[in-house]
C-alpha cells in the first residue's frame, strides 16, 4: 500500500503536524528518528490530538526476531525498513523470502532478514557526497567534486579530474553494492533485494532483475509495526 499523503518538515519545527493530522483524523500514530526527539517536538506531536502515540524503540514491539547484538543502537530507520522490505517481499513472492535492503543515502547500508523474519544485522559504508567530501577534506589538492546530475559519467574511467573523481566515487559504489548482492545471493540463491534511499545507480544485467526500489520502506514498515501494536493490544 502506497502513502496517500506526505507533509515535508524541515529541521526541529513541527508547525503544520497539527493541521495535516485534523485533516487526515488520525486515530494513531508512531514516531521514529534517528536524531533527538526533544520535549518541545513531544509536546508538538501531542497537541494534534492523536488519541494513540507510540514512540518506536528496541523496546517496541516487532512483528520480526531482531538477532542484532546491539539492538539498541541499531538506527530504527534501519529496522522499520527491514519490516517494511520484508512484507512487500511476501506480496511479491506469495512467500517469506530472504531480503537484502540496500539504503543509499548519507551512508549506505545493508540489512538482511531471512526467510524465517529473522532480522540478522548488515553493513554500513559511507554514503556517495561522504566520499566526495571525504577525498577533498582529506587531501590537499582535489576538489569538491559532486555526483553528476542528469546521468552517469560515461565510459569507465575519467579524463580529468573531475571525472576521475566522479567515476571513482559513482562506480565504486555500484561495484560495492554489486558485490554485496552477489556475496548474498551466493548463499541465498532466491534473495529479493530492496534499493530505497536518495541515490540511484545502473546495475549489471546479473544482479538487476533481483532488484526492487521502493523509497516508502521505512514508512511502510513503521505502518506494520502500528499494527502489530495494535493486534497485540486486541488479542490481549
């Protein structure tokens, strides 16, 4: 299921929530950040009047085993993603698949879930404007490159700096996230791979038909973890 509205908040200041939430008459919601949730933001959520207000945490409950070692620093945007991934894989396959969730954003990472809704843990690396940041502020000579807009830099190499950066950075990102997937599917032949995130990449021929994108991951899953809430309140 699609989202069938968004209202976009920049920074800590929370004016419209209220209104967006009498509009749509919400009977609950969850929160979930990866950044702080102040006292003022609480009280901003609280005041649109939604009767029901779950704050996502380790301590919430999920309707996947989460196996990670250190489940309290596990980002929720992760996990909710990896609920999220999960599902949409049954509505795909009819089944419980392995899942690999691939995020490509500030950083990029990986999470995986196998056939059996165990969330088993993954891998973080830096993001794609990381590595262009990282090469210039970390040298004394190379520019402030970004990731070419429009299209991919051409060929496989570059002619100049400035695409030399490019390529280094762009193509080896999808050579990393190439080899990732097939690292996982050499143990898990039927893996579905979900791309969600900013970024976008070409990939090769053998790994791009295992490859959904979906950029509502996260809020779908937060929605299943509502509802598991909620059917766990009422089987009680």
């Amino acid at each position: 299921m699609q989202p069938t509205a968004f209202l976009r908040l920049e920074g800590h200041n929370l004016t419209g929530l209220k209104d967006f939430a009498s509009e749509w008459d919400f009977d609950a919601c969850i929160v979930s950040s990866t950044a702080i949730i102040t006292d003022e933001m609480k009280q901003q959520i609280a005041d649109t009047g939604i009767e029901h207000i779950y704050y996502f945490s380790s301590d919430t409950p999920i309707p996947i085993r989460n196996l990670y070692s250190t489940p309290k620093t596990l980002g929720p945007d992760r996990l909710a993603a990896a609920i999220g991934a999960y599902y949409e894989g049954y509505e795909l396959e009819g089944k419980h698949i392995p899942i690999l969730i691939i995020d490509a954003g500030s950083a990029i990472t990986y999470d995986f879930v196998n056939e059996a809704g165990e969330y088993l843990g993954g891998n973080i690396s830096p993001g794609v404007e990381m590595r262009f940041r990282a090469l210039h502020e970390f040298t004394a000579k190379l520019p402030l490159i970004h990731a070419p807009k429009g299209q991919a830099t051409e060929g496989f190499m570059g002619d100049s700096t400035e695409t030399a950066i490019q390529h280094g950075v762009m193509d080896g990102v999808r050579h990393e996230i190439e080899g990732f997937i097939c690292q996982f599917m050499s143990k898990y032949p039927n893996l579905c791979v979900f791309l969600t995130g900013g970024d976008k990449f070409d990939f090769e021929e053998q790994v791009k038909n295992r490859i959904f994108a979906d950029k509502f991951l996260v809020s779908k899953g937060l929605n299943i973890i509502l509802q598991h809430i909620y059917q766990r309140k009422y089987d009680k």
